[in-house]
C-alpha cells in the first residue's frame, strides 16, 4: 500500500516512529494526484509548493519528536468555500473569480497551527449547492470507484481527495448532507458536527442556519482526530458554542454494549433502493451482534424536512449571496451603465442555473405576502422536527440510516431534474435542520459502488457517534478499500 | 375647513460607542476614506458579525430615559436592498422585536409624546457622487457598521413647534447620557418626519407624506410647516395628498417628491441568522437603570429649587449637561449661584459663540470662575475689570490670580485718596462740573470715566459714583451759598 493510501493515524503513528517523514507522505500523495488527478478533477486548485515547504518545515520537527500536533504534516484538502489569506477563494462560482480574502477561516487556521499541509483547494457545487458537485462553474469530479457516477456533493471535491488517495484527510462544509452524501458515495468517512461546535468564522456562508464544516477521512478514528483540532469556540462567530476542548479520541475503545440504537421507519420506506436498504440492514445486524441494542421508531415529519430545508436554505442563500455584485471584489462584467443593469448583468452572468434558483426560491419565500405562508411557516415546522429528534433522543442513544437513498447516480442523470437531485438529500437534510450531529461510515458496496451508513447524535455527542462508527469499522473493512493501489478491490473483504 | 396636522418623527442617533456595532473598527468620525475598515464591516465572504455589547446598553439607557418597556428578549434581523453603500447587500436592523418599545416624553406643555419603539441597527456607508459629466461614485465604508438607535414616536405631534421642542427635548436627553454626541450637521443626529392632515376635531386621519433630508431642527420645523401649507392647500382644493417620501431642499425651502408608495421596497426582513437572540437578565438592565446619570428635566427642576434659579437660566443652563456641570462646579469653589449663572449665561457663552466652541469644548477651570466671583464680591477687583480678567482666563487658561497679579490689576477703595482723585478732577474740569450742575446729569460719566482715566481704570466704580455725588453736591452747595451771597450783597 501507498503512503497516501493510509489513514492519518497510521501515519501519526510511523511519525512518532520517525519511520516516515511528511516530506516523503507529501510525496506520495502528490505522484498519486499526478496519476489521477487529471481523470477526477477533485481539486480547483493546488498549492504544492506551499505544502512542499511547510513538509520541510514539518521533517524537522518530526524528526525532532517535536511535532505540534497530530496534524502536523499531514497533507489535507480544503474546500475552495473555506477562506485562507492569499488564496483565491471562489466556491466554484464564476461571480467569485479573483477573490482572494486577506483572512483566514477559523477551521482552517487551526490547521495550520497544528502543523498541516494545505494541498489546495476542492472542487465543489457552486456555493455548496448541489448534491454531485456536477454544478461547479469550473468541471465536474468523477467518483474515483467509476468515473461514470458523481462522486456526490456538494464537498465532492474533498471526498473524492480522500478516497483517492490524493490528500490523507480533507475538510468539507455539510448544509443539507454535503459532507455525509459524498462521503457515501466515495466510500470515505464523513461528519458534520453539531451546529455551532465548529466555528463558521471564514466559511463563505450558503445557509447561516445550518452550515457546519466537518471532517471527511478514511475512518473515524481519523475523523475523531480532524475534528479534535478543528472544534471549539470562536470570538468570531456569534453562533459558535462555548465549551472545554473535547477529545473526540477517547471514547472510541468503549464498546458498543448498553447502546441504543434506532432505526426511524420513515427512512427506510417508499424510495429506498433495495440493495441500500439490503446493506444497511446488514450493517445494523453487525452493530446489533456488537452489543448495541436495536429499536424501531418514528420520526413522523421526516417527509416535511425536504421542503423545510429548501424554504430556509434558500431564503438565507438569497440574502448571504446578495452581496455578490461584482463591485468591491470578484468577477465584474464589462462596461459602464446604471447601478440597476449593472447589477443584472453581474449575477446573470456570474451565477448558476442553479444558484439562481435557489435565490429565487428564497426571494419568494421571504416576501411580503409569502413570508407568513413560506419561511415563517417552514420556521415552525423546524421547530418541530427539532422536538421530534428530541424526542427520539430520550429512547435511543443514536439514530442509524441510510446516508442516501441510492447508489452514486450517473452524471448528467439529475442535472436536469432537480426535484431528483433533491431527493438524494432526504436522509441527511433533518439533521441540519436539528443542529445534529451526523456521520456516514462506509458500510458495504453493490454493483461496485459504496455505501453509507448514517449515525445521527444527540447535540454535542460527536464522541458518542464516532465510537459506534469506529467499533463498527473494528469489525468491518469497507472503510479500507480503495479505489486505486493495493487496496483496490477492498469492497469483497468480510 | 381647520386642517390639524398629525405628526410622527423617526430619530436615529449614531451612539458613541469607540468600536463599530459588529467589529472592532474604530467609528471616529472624519478620518481618511475607508481607514476604518475590515473584513467584518465591509461584508466579505465568510465573515461574521458579533454584537458590540455596548451598542446593546446604550440604547437600554436611551429606553430607560424615555420610560420605555426594556425586551427581555429581542433580536436582530437583516432588512434586505441593493445599494453600493450597503456591502453585504443587507443592513443588519431589529424588525419584530425592538430592544425597548413603550415609551414617552413629555413637552413643555404637559403634553405627553409616546415613543412607540427604539432598536438597534448599523449604518450603511457614504456615497460621494462625482460631477454629471463624470459619471462615477466613490464609496466611504467608514460609517458602515457605526451603530445606530433609531426612535420612532407615535403620531403625537401637532404643530411643528412641538415637532422641533420634542426634537431638542430628545437630543438633550441623549447627550445627557453620554450614548451620542447628537450632531445634526456631522449626521450624528438625523430626523424624518411623518405628517399628515386631517378636519380639526375629528378622528380619522389623513394620507402622510414622509419627509426626508432633514437637516437641523430649523429644517425641521420649517418643512414641517412647509408640508402643513402644501397639504392643506391640496385638501382645499379638493385634491388628494400623495403617500410618498418628499425631499426637504434647503436651499429651495421646499419639499420635493422622492419616490412614490408604489415605488416602496420589500425589505424581506428575516432573523439574521449569523446572530444570537438578545436576552437580558432583569439584574442586568436593574443596573444600567441605577447607573442613568440626573436627566435635563431634573437637573433643571433641581436648579431651581435648590439655587432659587430663574426657570429661564435653569433652562438655559440644563441645555447642556457640560454647562450645567459647570455651574455645579463653579459653585463648589464659590457659591453665588444668580452671579455664576449670569457669568455663564453673559460672558461664557458669548466668549464660546465668538470662538466658535460647543459646551462639550468648554475647557475653563470651573475654580477660575468661581475665585474671579469672589474677587468681585470683595470689591478686590471690579465687575469690568473681572470681566477682561475671564476673557484672558477663557483665552490662556491661566488663573485669575495670576492674570491679576501679571497685570497689576486692582481695584483702589480707598475712599480718602479717591476723594482727593475726584476733588482734583472737578477742579480740573469746571466746564462738565458747570455742565452738570445745570442740569447734564450726563457730565457725570464724564467725570467717572476722568477719575478711571488718572486711576489707570483701578477705581471702584462704586466707590467713585459715591464719591462724585458727593463732590458735586459740596460743588452745588458752594455754589449756592456763593450764589446767595452775591444775592445778600446785592440786596444790601
């Protein structure tokens, strides 16, 4: 196996072992994106130079025993929606070409203090807003298990990094389940924190109410570390939670004995794909065989979640993205005339079909004559499938779904239908409407393609999820195939 | 028909808080085109807003001085419109749920004007337009983010005059607070008025026109005026008032349609997102409600009682917390509170008008004043000589005492010397005395201003005028016994 085909524990551990330098992992992961990159098109951009100095930097240290932290080079993709001085910030979108922020994201920050080296800069959705990254202004990504599916979206870029081998972890931003979704469909380990334990603080907002940036990696061991460096508060963000520095490590041995787990009907119902459902329940078994105890449950408003979710996400998406006109920063169109068709003219041609639709949408639901009958209402519905989870939460300790309904889906099948393309968020999009926290773990493949297996938590019980999901990968080894490399094939292992 | 106008006004103050309401750029008014700036305040992409804690206090105490309800809890919300000066394309305001609602402030009159709410909000930024022919913009980001409280009254007021003392009313109450510095021409305060009008006595009221660019409180009282003649005269005619937004133009004193109601945005307000709802711990607003420093009202109120002050100069006076402060201090030094208020009111104020200094400006050492009062009330020095003596003070800042000492200035009450000062000045000037004596009473000035002129302007002029009606009493008697005499002689 190659160095950039291990997990970034394998690798923390052969550094303190000082039998591998970062320069020499840097160097895997860069031979493994010259092979492959140009097929998947996970990255808009790379900064290897960056990294290759910051891995010199980092050979010292570890050489040293003097690492500053588990990350400490480790080689990691961001998503181009997180901001980092220097380097053009555009969230694949046309209207943000150039930019280039004099700031730095919080998340990404503390990366950098632990010692990692920034690869580049992920291909995504326009403005995270697409579940196959097929609506980057810039080119698609290819899923790295068959470059004819979508690798999901909108952190496709990130997952498919991962899975590819072309980055050891990489962060991404989860809105309706963009990091879980492609997570899934790349057969990688994916989390999206609870709302507020990650500072947003640098993350260009899509919707303020439910963006989280996470972590995709191979496993959850190496999920639980990304996330230890990557949570606590910020001064910066309003919305960030106060807390003790958690380490999201320690509770990974518990075993799983005394768990209870749910299983909500309503996901495992009408529109499921039979051989996801066969997977699943598969995976359940083993979590049942691992002492967890398993329980049916209702989460009756889960057919509201779609469109709650569209109502509020788009009405925030219309406001946060109505700052895009072109006059301080990013892609202006030519010529001099009134401010008016100035503006038309900058976001016509600067936006998406579908960023357009989705300011549309908001614009609509937060005007006056709708307001009451769209977002006010979408708002209260909210609350109650936020008690709804409560609810749930007193009988069971973690809610198990399919992460997506199907399998990785063709490219170009549900461009053109959004509705569909909508659909493939039905699992993922009521944990953000809650503030959950939620992992998709790899847990099985059919016709080649992998699958994902949701855990959804209590607030702030990232420890909680992320022990079921290593016990769980204890047992398993979907999470260790790999596309390319020796592990290729991994998928018929157990 | 009697047209009774209905008027509402819209107040927004730029609190004086050093730091922006959601970052920490300073809010300093005058410095360099868009200096004070960062990423926060100019909307960039990922940047975050958190509430400047004070903004929320200043406006508690602004609500609490206007007797309103405080919310124990409220929020903010974006109110959404395309405008260069407006970076994030939203400006960050409270719709639903303002941190007070509820208030009043009464007039003069008794009258009581209710103030339906007060709230939070940022400011946008500032346009400077090029010449026609040049056809451009430049931006100032500087005051985007400057914290603001705007106060909406109900449709209390009646006439413009009412408009204009609650306006001044408001503005002293605020400045009291220290929560703005209520800088009508700096923009600090701005004031929009809704008027309409409706037949005297009856209930139902009439289309309102909102009136914008209102620029100081003649401004606002004159357009309001300017309105009232407009409307009625549509009304006489029997035509119907436009609901629009009208443009106060100064130059013009006139007002000027702006934009139509149908041209009226939707602002789509929602609960900004990127922000926490505000909740205020009772114990919390308790205290800023014991922290509130002596309001205009009754400090003036207090004046009066406690210094026998004039209602007038107690006004006067209380127009400004610096200036009352002042007199306060003054009398700690010197207590003589009629003196202290006709030397602030007289010689103070005129001194700060020529140099063109508000009283926040006001530098003179209350001491001074107070031991210069002394002075004069033990005849050291007299009321003109005190008054070059503060005029220098006012000027240098240096003491009474050592302007007085530097300057030789003193006052001779010796009434032995000035008796012998007069006496000469009569014998030297028999015309005046001659003049005086038949009946010019004005050669008498004269005569002081002699006996002043051979003093070097050192005598007490009490002392003199005394002193003179004496002399020339002795002159007239003399006289007439000489006078009688000649009558004797030529009788024999």
């Amino acid at each position: 196996m190659e160095l950039c085909d291990l997990t970034l524990h394998e690798i923390k551990d052969l550094f303190v072992k000082k039998e591998v330098l970062p320069s020499m992992v840097l160097a895997s992961v860069v031979r493994r994106i010259r092979e492959v990159e140009e097929s998947l098109g996970a990255y808009l951009a790379l900064d290897l130079e960056a990294a290759f100095a910051a891995a010199q930097a980092a050979d010292g240290r570890i050489k040293e025993g003097k690492a500053l932290g588990v990350l400490d080079g480790i080689p990691v993709a961001i998503k181009d929606n997180l901001c980092q001085a220097g380097k053009e910030t555009t969230c694949a979108s046309r209207i943000l070409q150039g930019f280039v922020p004099p700031y730095t994201a919080t998340a990404v920050q503390k990366l950098l203090d632990q010692g990692a080296l920034i690869l580049g800069r992920t291909n995504m959705d326009e403005f995270a807003m697409g579940s196959s990254t097929e609506n980057s202004a810039v080119k698609p990504t290819r899923n790295p298990w068959d470059p004819r599916w979508v690798p999901g979206g909108s952190s496709g870029g990130s997952a498919v990094a991962v899975a590819a081998g072309e980055a050891i972890a990489a962060l991404g931003s989860d809105t309706g389940g963009s990091i879980r979704q492609p997570a899934a469909f790349c057969g990688v380990t994916g989390l999206k924190p609870t709302y507020g334990l990650v500072s947003r603080y640098g993350l260009v907002a899509f919707a303020s109410s439910f963006d989280q940036i996470g972590p995709i990696t191979k496993d959850a061991e190496d999920c639980a570390l990304l996330l230890s460096a990557i949570a606590g508060f910020d001064p910066l963000d309003s919305t960030s939670v106060q807390g003790e520095a958690v380490d999201y490590t320690k509770d990974l041995e518990r075993e799983l004995t005394g768990r209870t787990l749910g299983l909500p009907r309503e996901y495992f119902g009408e529109g499921l794909d039979d051989e996801v459902r066969r997977i699943i329940m598969a995976a359940v078994a083993q979590l049942e065989e691992l002492g967890a105890r398993i329980v049916e449950l209702s989460l009756k408003l889960t057919e509201y979640a779609l469109p709650v979710y569209y109502l509020i996400s788009s009405a925030e998406a219309s406001s946060n993205l109505a700052r895009y006109d072109g006059i301080r920063y990013g892609r202006a169109v030519a010529g001099r005339e009134d401010l008016a068709t100035y503006y038309t003219r900058t976001r016509s041609e600067g936006f998406g079909p579908e960023v357009k639709r989705r300011i549309m949408l908001g614009t609509y639901a937060l005007s006056a004559g709708y307001y009451e009958a769209y977002y006010q209402k979408a708002q209260q519905v909210r609350t109650l499938i936020c008690r709804e989870f409560e609810e749930a939460f007193r009988a069971v300790d973690a809610i198990v779904t399919p992460t997506s309904p199907t399998l990785p889906f063709r490219a170009g099948e549900r461009l053109t239908d959004p509705l569909a393309m909508y659909l493939s968020d039905v699992c993922t999009v009521p944990v953000n409407i809650a503030g959950l926290p939620a992992l998709s773990v790899p847990c099985g493949f059919a016709q080649g393609a992998p699958v994902g297996m949701q855990i959804i938590g209590r607030p702030f019980a990232e420890a909680a999820i992320l022990q079921i999901a290593h016990q769980y990968q204890k047992v398993t080894a979907f999470h260790r195939a790999r596309p390319y490399g020796a592990g290729r094939g991994g998928q018929d292992g157990l | 028909m009697d047209f009774e106008a209905v008027i509402g006004l819209e107040v927004h103050a730029e609190l004086a808080t050093t730091a922006k309401i959601f970052c920490g750029c300073s809010t300093k008014y005058g410095a360099g085109p868009n200096t004070q700036t960062c990423p926060v305040c100019l909307g960039l992409p990922g940047t975050l807003p958190v509430l400047n804690e004070k903004v929320v206090e200043y406006c508690i105490r602004a609500g609490l001085a206007l007797n309103c309800r405080i919310a124990g809890y409220s929020k903010l919300d974006r109110k959404n419109y395309f405008y260069p000066d407006l970076p994030k394309a939203y400006q960050i305001s409270q719709y639903d749920l303002p941190l007070c609602r509820d208030g009043f402030l009464p007039l003069a009159s008794g009258k009581t004007i209710r103030i339906t709410r007060i709230h939070i909000e940022e400011d946008a930024g500032k346009l400077i337009h090029s010449a026609e022919e040049e056809r451009y913009s430049l931006v100032d980001y500087n005051r985007t983010g400057v914290p603001l409280i705007e106060i909406v009254t109900a449709p209390d007021l009646a006439t413009p005059e009412e408009a204009v003392e609650f306006l001044e009313k408001l503005r002293r109450i605020l400045m009291y607070l220290g929560i703005s510095d209520c800088k009508m021409e700096e923009g600090s305060l701005r004031c929009d008025a809704n008027i309409s009008l409706k037949p005297a006595g009856t209930p139902q009221l009439g289309t309102k026109t909102e009136l914008k660019n209102i620029n100081s409180f003649k401004a606002l009282g004159r357009a309001l005026a300017y309105e009232i003649e407009r409307q009625s005269e549509l009304l006489m005619e029997g035509k119907a008032v436009k609901q629009e937004t009208r443009k106060w133009e100064e130059a013009k004193q006139r007002t000027l349609p702006l934009r139509s109601k149908e041209e009226t945005q939707d602002y789509r307000y929602f609960p900004d997102p990127d922000l926490v709802p505000i909740e205020l711990d009772p114990a919390y607003v308790a205290e800023i409600a014991a922290s509130l420093p002596e309001l205009p009202e009754a400090k003036k109120r207090r004046l009066i009682e406690e210094y026998h002050l004039p209602e007038y100069d107690a006004d006067l006076i209380t127009g400004s917390k610096h200036l009352a402060d002042f007199f306060e201090a003054v009398l700690k030094h010197y207590f003589s509170p009629k003196a202290a208020s006709n030397w602030i009111m007289g010689e103070l104020l005129r001194l700060m008008g020529e140099a063109g200094l508000t009283p926040e400006d006001l530098t003179v050492n209350p001491a001074h004043l107070g031991d210069l009062l002394r002075r004069i009330d033990q005849g050291e020095i007299s009321v003109s000589q005190g008054k070059n003596v503060f005029e220098r003070v006012f000027r240098t800042g240096a003491s009474p005492e050592e302007i007085i000492e530097a300057e030789g200035i003193r006052q001779i009450s010796d009434e032995a010397w000035l008796r012998t000062v007069v006496a000469q000045v009569l014998k030297d000037n028999p015309q005046s005395v001659g003049d005086y004596l038949g009946g010019k009473t004005k050669a008498a000035q004269f005569l002081t201003g002699q006996v002043m002129r051979v003093t070097k302007g050192q005598a007490n002029p009490q002392v003199i005028k005394v002193l003179l009606a004496q002399e020339l009493a002795k002159v007239r008697k003399k006289t007439e016994e000489t006078a009688g005499l000649a009558r004797e002689n030529k009788d024999l």
